[in-house]
C-alpha cells in the first residue's frame, strides 16, 4: 500500500506533537536564540558557548512520576515543571538539565505508575547529578521542582551541600502557583491535580488531559487523621487523600492555566537573574569550608 499522503500527514504531526514544548526551535531564525537551552541538543562545542552565555547558571526541573487525580498524566509534575525552565531560560538564558524525576514519592506506592526510589538513591542520584553538572561548568544550579512531595528532600539537600566542599551552589525554587491574582477560582481545596494543575496542564499538553473524567473520583478531603497542629507523621497525605487526588479538577479553565503558568514562567526568570547576579553565595561557601577545617580558631 502507498503510505505517500498518509506518512507525510503523519509525520507533520510527529513534527508538531515533537515540536510542543521546545520553544528554542520555533525561534531558531533568530542569532541569539541559536544555542538551544536543552542541554542534549547542545553539540559539544556548542555546549562551551552555552554555559558562557548561561555564566554558569543551569536549571534541573524536577518532576515525579505519580498518579494524578482520575484525568492527568502520570508524569504532569515534570511536564509542568520543563515547560516553566525551559520557556523562563528562553527568556533568560540558562541550559536546561534533561528529563529528571528521581525524588520523593513513597506515598503513592499504592498507586499504578508509581516509580519511587529509595531514600539513599533519591540523595545520592541527585549528589551525582549536581556534581556532574558543576563539572562541566554549571556552578550555579537552580533547581526548578514541580512536586509537591520533594519540599522536604529539596532543602535539605541544599543545607546538607554544607557537609563537605563543593565548587558550586544550589538553588532551589520551589513556587508553582501564585497565591493571590488572576481569575477568580471556583475550589476552596486546590492542591494535587485540581483546579490549578489541571489549568497548568490545559497549556503545557492539554492532548493529554482526560477532562471527561476529572469527576470520576472524589479529591474530597478525608480528614482520617486527629493530631494537633505541629504534630507531623508520614501517613498524613495518605490519611487525607488516599486516591492522589486533591481538589476538583473539573473546574480547570485556559485562561487560569494562562494566567498561572506566565506567573510560574515570570518568577523563574527572575529567580535565574538573581541567581546569576549572586556572587556572594559560592564566596561565603568557601570561607565556611575553609573555617570548618579549624573550628577552634573560630573567634569566640
Ligand atoms: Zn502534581
């Protein structure tokens, strides 16, 4: 059978559903925009060029790979989370660390999809791969995280980096949704796979989102657990929402995920600006390191 008129139709999609989320090739005409931000499309003389005009900034988005809700893609976290680095590098330039969903997931074990590593591998993957990244040439390395489930892995793998000398500093940004602003919202329970992500998603790959099913379960808080503020025990995001699901996602509309991915955008340029223009971090890293060695002649 001639696939003629069928292959070319097919692989012009190809080419469109590829082409989704790499913002460096649709502006390839442009002089600056020549480096690609995606470290792996980067030629190796290219790649030299590239960490200069980052001055020596890289991101590593961080995803997971986790249920969410009934109507979401598994790997929606690290979907959400290359598509703000890498349209905020375009904005302002940094080289962009390919695919990374190594971290914190335990409690979604239950669930189908699930790739969860241990404790000792999440921390020493991640150690690999900031010292790998600091060694060709990234000293500074923002960390873009996209779940919810690594805001306690993620600072203390920053505060931890004060173990033992590093040439580098990590950064972490740890913001996906803007608290105040924007359409009016219609949840009161906005967490995992609800309004907001649902809407984040509508932008990054809405062919992906199964809308017709975003009420087939319930992201009703459980309430299954009784302890009192400040108490805190691992079971508790279990005990609320056992089915990965928090919040109502059906209420998800273009115009929040608009509103809240250009904001989620916006604030990772700034934080890369910042970033590069911090040169007191790594300094005062290795006056600490240098007074580690000695504590005794620390001035009492
Ligand atoms: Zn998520």
């Amino acid at each position: 059978m001639n696939c003629k008129s069928v292959c070319a139709a097919a692989f012009l999609f190809l080419g469109t559903v590829l082409n989704a989320g790499h913002p460096a090739q649709a502006q390839a005409s442009s002089p600056q925009a020549r480096l690609s931000v995606h470290w792996e499309e980067l030629t190796g003389p290219d790649f030299v060029q590239a960490i200069k005009r980052a001055q020596n900034t890289c991101l590593l988005p961080f995803g997971i790979l986790e249920k969410h809700g009934p109507h979401m893609p598994i790997g929606s976290d690290l979907f959400n989370a290359r598509y703000a680095a890498l349209h905020a590098a375009e904005q302002q330039y940094a080289v962009v660390f390919p695919e990374y969903y190594f971290g914190q997931i335990s409690e979604a074990r239950h669930e189908p999809g699930t790739v969860a590593y241990s404790r000792d591998l999440q921390l020493a993957l991640l150690q690999a791969t900031t010292d790998e990244m600091a060694r060709n040439g990234c000293k500074k390395i923002l960390i873009v995280n996209g779940h919810g489930g690594n805001v306690s892995l993620l600072p203390y793998f920053a505060q931890s980096q004060l173990d033992k000398p590093h040439d580098y500093v990590v950064y972490i940004f740890n913001q996906r949704t803007p608290t105040t602003g924007g359409p009016k919202k219609k949840t009161t329970i906005d967490e995992h796979a609800g309004e907001s992500e649902t809407s984040k998603m509508m932008i990054v790959r809405p062919d992906l989102l199964h809308m017709d099913r975003a009420t087939s379960e319930s992201g009703a808080d459980q309430h299954r657990l009784n302890l009192p503020p400040g108490v805190y025990t691992g079971i508790w995001w279990y005990a609320r929402f056992p089915d990965h699901y928090a919040g109502d996602g059906s209420a998800a509309t273009h115009e929040l995920g608009e509103y809240q991915m250009k904001w989620w955008v916006d604030s990772v340029v700034k934080a890369i600006a910042a970033v590069k223009a911090d040169d007191e971090s790594l300094k005062l890293q290795n006056e600490f390191y240098e007074k580690s060695t000695h504590p005794l002649d620390t001035p009492q």
